[in-house]
C-alpha cells in the first residue's frame, strides 16, 4: 500500500518534472531536492504531533491553591477542570484545543489562570489526538479557507454550548460561576472555535462572550468571508 508520504513523493515529481527541464535542472537534481523537502516537511509534522502528545502526557505540578479534575464527564464530552479551591462567582473561561491537540494540552496556561481566580474548563473535541494521521486531503482543508462554512467543525460549537449549559445546570458547579463574566480561549482550530463563537460566524455565535484569547488562532476562513468585523469583543492574539 502506498503512504501518504509516498504519495507526496510521486505527484510532486510528475509536477515539478516539466519544470525541471525547463530550467535545465536534471530529473535526478530535481528528485533528490523533492524527496529532502518532503522528508524535511514529514519530521516537522512528527515532532509536533509528538510534542503535543508528550505536553498531554507528561506530569505538570498543580498549584496547592487550585483543584484539577483531569477527566470530568460533561454532557458526554470528556473535560478537564481547573478552579480556585475557595470563592465563587469566579470568571469562566472555556479553552478550545487545536486539531489533534487535547484538552490537557496547555495545562501551564490553565494552572495560572487557575491560580488568578478564574474556573476554567477544556472539553476533548471529536479530532482530539488525530495530529498524527495528518494526510494530504486534511492538510489541503486548510489551505483554503474560502471553502469553510459556518458547518466546518461545527461539532466544536456544539460541544462548547453543550458543556456551558450543563454547568448552568449543575446546582453546585453553577454557584461558583459568575455567568456575566465568560471568556473564551483557544489555540489554532481552537482560536477558530473561538472567534467563531464571538461572532466570526453569525449562526454561531453565543451571547455573553465577554472577551477572547486567540492562540496562533486559524483566521483564513473569517478573513475570505469578510467576517471578522462581526467579532465585537476584546481579542487578545
């Protein structure tokens, strides 16, 4: 069976070839550059998707002041909580991790938020832990971002509202949530996720926001559809 990485190799070189000759490069000049820049572009895609799922793994110290529950089951979604140990009507901010990242991805950031007074949740995103296996159609999706719609990870709006109503819910989690002080913060897929939510995409978008932090967030599709300018909230990115 042929690899991804395979495949790469092969339909750069049918593309690159007439090029090749006509600028006097020789197709095995040509090859070699090809297969180097795809070996290059390979080790980068693996030492970040080992490097997320060493950050998820490895021990981070939690902060005597704060409480950490690493997997608490919220309207069927898998999160990660971190809050105060005393106080109420906290802040909330709900994280959003990138593509293939997960919710424990940024602990550090979450523990000083934490510890600054703020309840925190992260839920796991349906690509939680797929970075790894990364292909080609996957990566051509974001090159485009002409081509997203407010359907494109909508599973991440949903997910978002569903655990934020469920909290509303719950008699005792929702006593120490101020619900007029929400703050949305996301890296990458998780910065769209976010921006989306603060009004990037209309259908999405959840009253209440208060503010964003947006991670290297991805902005293509809010900029090929003009909507950026829909986002009337404090972003920080």
């Amino acid at each position: 069976m042929i690899g991804h990485f395979e495949l790469r190799i092969f339909l750069a070189v049918i593309s690159l070839t007439a090029m090749g000759r006509s600028i006097g490069i020789g197709f095995v000049g040509l090859l070699i550059f090809v297969v180097l820049a795809l070996f290059v572009a390979e080790c980068r895609a693996l030492i970040v998707a080992r490097a997320l799922t060493s950050n998820s793994q490895r021990t981070v110290p939690v902060p005597a002041s704060i409480s950490f529950d690493r997997d608490v089951q919220i309207a069927g979604r898998s999160v990660a909580m971190w809050c105060p140990k005393s106080g109420s009507k906290l802040p909330l901010i709900v994280f959003s991790h990138g593509f293939g990242g997960s919710k424990l991805q940024t602990r550090a950031l979450m523990n000083a938020l934490a510890e600054h007074g703020y309840f925190v949740v992260a839920p796991n995103h349906k690509d939680a832990g797929e970075l790894g296996r990364l292909g080609p159609r996957k990566l051509n999706e974001f090159r485009d971002g002409a081509q997203w719609t407010d359907a494109s990870y909508r599973d991440r709006e949903e997910d978002i509202k569903a655990v934020l109503d469920a909290l509303k819910k719950d008699g005792t989690l929702s006593k120490r949530i101020d619900w007029n002080r929400i703050g949305l913060a996301g890296h990458s897929l998780g910065g769209y996720t976010a921006l989306a939510l603060a009004g990037g995409w209309r259908s999405w978008k959840m009253p209440g926001i208060k503010a964003v932090l947006a991670l290297s967030p991805y902005t293509a599709p809010f900029q090929a559809h003009g909507t950026m300018k829909d986002i009337d909230v404090p972003v920080m990115y």
